[in-house]
C-alpha cells in the first residue's frame, strides 16, 4: 500500500482528460465498431500521409541526421538548426522580429502548457496567489487538471450571439471579464476546442491590450491555428509580440505521435521554459523536429496546411453540418457557428437530461462523443448551459458521421420526448 501526496491525489483523480483518453484506448481496443467522435486525433489525410513518409525517409536515409535523429539529445531550447528555420519563417511570412532565442521546441504543447501556467500562476514569494485567465469559456479541457496548486484556473462566460434558427457564436464578453492582481495571464485556444470557435482578430487585438495594460503575458493556443496547421475557415490573421506566448503544435498537421508542441515568446521567458522543461524532460524528443526540418526546407509545412489541411477539413465540417441538420430537423438545438478546428460543438437547449447522460447512452449505442461539461474550466457556477453542450469531431469518414448523426438524433429526441410525457 502507498499514500499520494496532495499533488498525486490531484493528478490520480478523475479528470476529463484521463476519462477522454481511456475512452479513446478502449473504444479502439475494445469495439472496432464503434463510431468514434469523440476524441482529438486528426483524420489520416493520404496526401498528408505521404509528404510525412517522404520526410521521415529523408532523415533515415541520411547518415548524419540518422545518427542525431537516434544518438542525441537536443539541447533545453531544442535544436538551433529547426528554431533557426522556425525563425525565418515567421520572420520572412509576418515580418515578426523573432530569432532562435525566441522559440523553444517541447514534448507536445499539452506539457508546454502544464510548464506555462505554472510558472505564471499559483503561490508567489511574497504569498499572494494568481491565477491563469480564459477568457471565452467553454476552453481546452486539457488546461483543466495542469495547476500544480488548487484551482488554478479562472474563466469569463462568453456572450452568446443566436444566430438564424440553428446556430450560434460565442463572444468574448468584455463587459464580465476582470483582469485584476491576481491574474498571472490570460490564456485562449484559437480555433477553440471545442467549439470551433475563431475568436475575431479584433477579439485578439483587444485581449492583447488587456494583457499589456495589466504587464501579464497573452498566451495563444494555436494548436489549430495559424500559421500551421492552419484548420480555419475563417478569416483570422496571427498574431505574436513580445507580450504574447503563442503556443503551435504538430500534432494537428497530421503529427500526435511526434509529440512536438512549439512555444514562441519573449527571451526571457524562453529561457525560463527551457530551464523548466529540462528538469521535466531533460530533452525533447527528435522524430518531430526531424520532420519539422523536412517539411520546412521543402516548404510542405505551409503548403500542406494551406493547400492541402484547411481544404480537407473545410470538406469535412461541411458534410458534418449537413449530417446533423438533417439528423435534427424538428429538434431543439443549435450548432456553433464552426469556424475552425475538427469539431462540431452542439447545444440542446433545455435538454432534460445532462450531457453526461447523453454521453453514456450514447456510449451503449455505440458512439462516443464528449460531454460539455468537461469544457468549462474555471467556471465554477451553476449554469445549464454547461450541461447541454456536446462535442463531436468529424474526422470521421463520412459514413460513419452520418449513423453516429442518427443515432445522437434519436438519443436526443428520446431526451425531450421524456421531458414531454413528464410535463
Ligand atoms: C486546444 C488544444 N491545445 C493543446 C492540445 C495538446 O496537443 P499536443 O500536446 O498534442 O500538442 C490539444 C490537443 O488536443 C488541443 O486541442
């Protein structure tokens, strides 16, 4: 028998990021035949596929970058050679005024963000405490559980704009959202996960004044996002300054398994990062940075994002509409205004049961979504809305989004039917 200390009891509880992962293990190990829109693995491209192929037996095939691909660890920042190449591209396609100093590679941006929150929020020397701020929640539920210290996280409840009959749009309501001492930084996922949502550019501008006036940093969760891999289909310029931390990842490109998150910020802050991120991980891994070298030299990262990523994606989010209007027609509920990123986030206004219920019968059915409720850290409140929202992504083929449709139609009708027969 052992004992967990606070910070083991923390992370061994359940959390939504555990339950959504092991739903992910088992529902593949378990049931080949489930429909699977629940979790966030990006859709296998072929296109994608073969540019990776390319770029993985570039490195095999060369001697020198096999033996530093296999035999090396990197150095805390990662390898010059790709921040170097990083650095170019922003500066030549932005203009950023960004060098190898500005950038740190790290183990996938999941633990770029566990180094990141904490070094700016939690207890500070002279005992006050600060806290990480989202300020359009429902966010990432991957941030949920990444404070070393409790509750870490606080969140604004978005303004919410109806839009037609069917759909709607989050908005960062400015008039709710307080910055005071003790926020340490203001974080926001742009596409959002879950919603799809693209907070607006002047969205972003006012946000970043926000953080500036209050002297915090302005993280940005580009996992979705420009310049790379770029699943937006919206208009959306990126942004970065020496007060932002913008945060990309490889894994959406086609790439969770290279494990590669990118975190962009003033020098100082780099520099803090890499120390951090060298005692957690001594080094970062080199299968991504091998192929992020690939794929910048022969300028794939970009073309494949936009030519080929975006495209594709757009494709999928379109049909996904489709199936689900069609699916719900005569329902109550409403889609958010998909922008972005490989998910379609649905409400149920005033559905009787909660999403969480929605989600095990569903489950028995044979299709795995998310709950909403997972995607609201920070808000601590009551509030319906919090229950009613579910996330399905569509990387799926069509097909299968098409029965998984069906089948959350039916499950939602039953829903409401209850609540009929009991009025
Ligand atoms: C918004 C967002 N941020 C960060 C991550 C973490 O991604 P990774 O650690 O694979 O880079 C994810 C993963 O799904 C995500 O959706």
């Amino acid at each position: 028998m052992f004992s967990l200390s606070k910070f083991g009891q923390k992370l061994c509880n359940q959390s939504g990021i555990v339950t959504l992962m092991d739903d992910l293990g088992d529902a593949l190990r378990n049931n080949p035949d489930m429909i699977f829109m629940g979790g966030g693995n990006p859709a296998i491209i072929p296109e994608a596929q073969v540019t990776f192929t390319n770029a993985l037996n570039a490195t095999l095939n060369d001697e020198n970058t096999l033996r530093e691909f296999l035999g090396v660890y990197q150095p805390p920042q990662g390898d010059a050679g790709v921040l170097d190449d990083l650095a170019t591209l922003f500066q030549h396609q932005y203009q950023w005024p960004i060098t190898r100093d500005n950038i740190a590679l790290a183990n996938g941006s999941q633990s770029a963000f566990f180094v990141l929150f904490n070094l700016f929020a939690g207890e500070f020397a002279e005992g006050s405490r600060k806290q990480i701020q989202f300020p359009l929640a429902p966010e990432y539920l991957g941030y949920s559980d990444l404070g070393i210290s409790e509750n870490l996280f606080t969140a604004t409840k978005p303004g919410i704009e109806l839009v037609g009959d069917h759909f709607f749009k989050y908005h960062v309501d400015f008039s709710a959202l307080k910055i005071t001492e003790k926020t340490g930084a203001i974080c926001v996922s742009r596409p959002t996960n879950p919603t799809g949502n693209v907070i607006s550019d002047e969205e972003l501008t006012q946000l970043d004044l926000l953080a500036k006036t209050h002297r915090i940093p302005f993280i940005i969760d580009g996992a979705y996002g420009t310049p790379f891999p770029n699943i937006i289909f919206s208009d959306a310029e990126p942004l970065w300054n020496d007060n932002i931390i913008l945060v990309l990842s490889l894994s959406k490109l086609g790439l969770p398994g290279a494990r590669t998150g990118i975190v962009i910020a003033n020098p100082k802050i780099i520099t803090a990062f890499a120390k951090a991120n060298t005692i957690l991980n001594l080094a970062t891994g080199n299968l991504g940075p091998a192929l992020l070298r690939n794929l910048l030299s022969t300028g794939k990262l970009m073309s494949l994002s936009k030519e080929c990523l975006a495209p594709f994606y757009r494709q999928r989010m379109l049909q996904a509409v489709d199936c689900f209007q069609s699916a719900l027609n005569g329902l109550p509920y409403r889609i958010h205004q998909p922008e972005g990123a490989i998910f379609l986030w649905l409400w149920f206004p005033d559905l009787p049961i909660t999403s969480q219920i929605l989600y095990e019968r569903l489950k028995q059915r044979g299709v795995l979504i998310v709950s909403g409720h997972h995607f609201f850290p920070g808000i601590t409140e009551n509030w319906a809305h919090k229950e009613q929202c579910i996330r399905v992504t569509y990387c799926q083929d069509p097909e299968k989004l098409r029965q998984g449709a069906r089948i959350i139609a039916e499950e939602v009708f039953k829903a409401y039917s209850q609540m009929a027969i009991s009025v």
